[in-house]
C-alpha cells in the first residue's frame, strides 16, 4: 500500500510539473488574425514558428481533454527503463530507442544515424512473399524490424550501417546540386539469416496534423484515386489497405511511409512495441519472443492503457502552423508554379475532415495538407525491393506537406524522404521518378528564378 501512495504522488509530481512547463510557452491559440491562405489547418491552425513550432498542442482543449493532452505529452518525453521499475518500465530487452522524443526530436524528423542515442532511423526486414493477411513475411529470429540495441546482458539483433555517397548534377542554365546516395547493410548479426531478405529504411516522420488526417473520411481519399489512370494525366494513386491488430480487420492505410498503418492507436501501439520494447494491449507480445533475449517476465502488457491511450490522443491533438507570408508575390507565383508542373496531382492541396462531436477542431475542418494519403510508383531510385500489403518496392505514399517549411528550424539542418537521404527540399524534388517523373523534369527546366520561387512557396508552408 505504502509503494502505491508513493506511485500516486510521484504521478501528480509529473502532471504538476508538465503543466507548470506548459504554462511556460506562449497558449498555441490565433494570436492575431490570419489570412484563409494561411490557414493550414482550420481551427487547429497555430500561429508559432519557433523550433517549438511543432509541439503544440489544440488551441481548444480544455478540462479532461487537456489534462489527457498533457499527459501524453510527458509520456512523449519520457525515457523508460528496463523493469522492474516504479516508472516508466518495459524498456527492451532489445529496442532501437528509449523514448518517443529521441526519434522524432522537437517532434520532426529527427535525424538519419545508427547506433546513436538520438537516430531516428530503423530498418524494416523481411523475407519474400506475403502473410495470412497480405502483409510481409517476418525474418524467424527477427521479426519485421531490426533492433539495434539491448539492455545490459543482452545482445542487439544487429548493427544498422549507413554509408553514403555524393553525386554532382547541373541544373539546365548551369546551377549545381548534389544527390546523396544512401546504402544500408547489417553486421554483427546475432543469429545468421538463411536465404535472402529485404532491408527497407525508415525515419521518424513529423508528428504534426495526424488526427486531422485520420479524420478525412475514407471516400474523400478514395475519391482521390485512379488506380488506371482513367484520366490520362500519368498519376496513379492507389490506396493501402491493411491489418489492423486494434481492430482485428483490413482497414484503410493513412500512417507511415507506405501507408501500412491504419490509425494513429495502431501506429503508437506498434512503436512503443517494436521501437522500445514495450508491451501494450494492442501488441501484448514482446518483439523479442521466442529468442535468446526474451526476458520471460510475466508482466505483460506493461504499459497502461492509461498511458497509451494519452499519448495517442497526444498525436491526435498536435496542431498544424500556420502559413507564413502568404502574400509575397514570389511565394503567390512559386504556387502557381508548383500547381503548374503538376506536382499538386498528388500533393492533394485541400481535404475536409468528417463530423467529429468530440473534437470541434477536428470536425468539418477544411484543411491544406498536400497529400492525397494515397500510394505512388515513385521509380527505381527510391525503390526499396519490399513489398508492404499493398505497396510495391517502387510505392510511396504521398507525404502531407504542411510544415515542410519549418524542418530546417525544427531539426537543423533538416533532411526529407523516407530515409533522410536528402538535405534540401531540391534534393528531395529530384529523387522524384515514376509518376512523378514529369513534374520533376518540368521543375529541372524551370529558369532558376522560377525553381527558387517554387522552394519559396514550399518554404512558406
């Protein structure tokens, strides 16, 4: 009894002390009145533009919701431990990191490393073919993703290298740039892997807008696809569809690079299991089952629904900043620019969330993402040789683009693309292939006054 008094205080500790950090920063309500183009997000549109500008939360929430809210966000923040512990247990046994902020850092993209305290990348793994319900095949003594740490007294599945290599292009009227190759191999493997297997990198996505994005109804996102091109314009979006463990069915794919995960509980749920090492409801199996590093606890699932439950609602309630000098004549033209090279056929400027009681910032709101939520061949280069349920080894699901203006801040000096392989939004433009090939050459013919308006308008959203 006297250890659960000593629990409950420590909890309302945490809870003081995040309101009290809380209290520190400027409320993320309109501060002044903005303009329908900068308008990102309707009433979950918020006004800073700092390096924080990413960790605020509904202008809107108040009482129950806000305390959740916060909640979610020291949970975010928190490093867990191996149990037993009093707090924050379940770390490991083998992990890629031990936090959620450590992957995506000011809640950004965080940073394309292995091995470091703070890398933000991992690697999916699988063998060919696909599962009972259309997915890929885990690796026996691996699973789906390599973890590349342990706790004391246990070994990591493997070690994650990266090289790269940098290739120099010109632009038609003389400008340079570069291309950054990226390779991936893994070492140091515990246990040998027989026959062949795909490695497939991903980096910590943005946190920003994701209950928005869930709340766009599924006819909204399905209307947006044309799967044979029955419009002739060259673009082919198709959507995922997926198995969704929380719901035990095939549902609609909006999260992740390649769109295989159907709702952000899902999504929070599969991180803290395979990511950190920790149990939950949606994933009560340790992602170390059945190998040498299983630590045979009976202490399944050890995270509280309580705290899942927080930290989703977390994720659903970050808000989307707003716009910044959207009545620049270089950033109006950079817009027209970007809908003239077509890169708006999938970067799908405008959606509309359903009816959501619950939430008034997530219902009925009319919304610029820059994503139709949808798959794309994006050609050889960013091929991955892994098919994901529905998504070919050349697919990709559209990211949203609101906020992409703000990664340098948020992340200095800010990367792009599933895997952090490119450095500037122009280097991210021209690993573009497949459907999007067209937009692409049409951006590399531009006169570079034009391209430079085009990363203006990006710049400004």
């Amino acid at each position: 009894m006297k250890q659960l008094k000593v629990i409950g205080l420590l909890l309302i500790l945490i809870f003081v002390l995040a309101q009290c950090r809380k209290s520190s920063v400027k409320p993320p309500a309109q501060q002044q009145q903005l303009d329908t183009a900068a308008l990102s997000a309707g009433l979950a549109t918020i006004t800073d533009s700092s390096a924080q500008a990413f960790e605020n939360g509904f202008s809107n929430l108040t009482g129950n919701n806000l305390h959740v809210h916060h909640l979610g966000d020291v949970t975010f923040n928190q490093a867990f431990v191996a149990p037993p512990a009093a707090l924050y247990s379940g770390l490991g046994t083998i992990f890629n990191n031990t936090s959620c902020i450590n992957c995506h850092q000011n809640n950004g993209m965080g940073f394309p490393t292995a091995g470091a305290a703070q890398s933000a990348l991992l690697l999916r793994i699988s063998l060919p073919g696909t599962d009972a319900h259309g997915g890929p095949v885990p690796v026996p003594g691996y699973g789906l993703q390599i973890q590349d740490k342990a706790v004391p007294g246990k070994q990591p599945e493997a070690k994650v290298n990266i090289t790269y290599r940098l290739d120099p292009y010109t632009f038609f009227d003389g400008e340079p740039y570069q291309l950054r190759q990226s390779s991936y191999t893994i070492t140091n493997l515990y246990t040998p892997i027989s026959g062949s297997y795909a490695l497939s990198p991903r980096l910590a996505p943005p946190m920003i807008g994701l209950g928005l994005l869930e709340a766009v109804p599924e006819s909204e996102i399905l209307a947006l696809a044309d799967p044979n091109d029955a419009n002739g314009d060259g673009i082919k979006g198709r959507a995922n569809y997926v198995w969704d463990p929380a719901t035990n069915s095939m549902q609609l794919g909006r999260f992740g690079w390649k769109a295989n995960t159907a709702s952000i509980l899902t999504q929070v749920a599969a991180a803290f299991n395979q990511d950190m090492g920790i149990t939950n409801s949606v994933f009560p199996v340790e992602n170390s089952f059945g190998q040498p590093q299983y630590d045979g606890l009976s202490d399944d699932p050890e995270l509280p629904d309580s705290l899942l439950t927080a930290v989703k609602f977390y994720a659903q309630t970050l808000g989307v900043p707003a716009r910044r000098n959207t009545t620049d004549p270089t950033i109006k033209r950079g817009e027209q620019l970007f809908i003239q090279v077509k890169c708006a056929s999938c970067h799908t400027q405008t959606l509309t969330t359903g009816f959501n009681a619950a939430l008034p910032a997530l219902s009925n709101q009319v919304i610029h993402p820059y994503t139709d939520m949808l798959l794309h061949d994006m050609g050889t280069d960013l091929q991955d040789h892994r098919q994901d349920y529905l998504a070919g080894s050349k697919d990709w699901r559209t990211p949203a683009l609101w906020g992409i203006g703000l990664y340098a801040k948020i992340n200095s000096p800010g990367v792009y693309l599933h895997d952090g392989r490119a450095r500037t939004l122009t280097e991210a433009i021209m690993w573009h292939g497949g459907e999007s090939a067209p937009s692409k050459n049409a951006f590399a013919a531009l006169p570079m006054v034009d391209r430079h308006a085009i990363l203006s308008f990006l710049g400004s959203l």
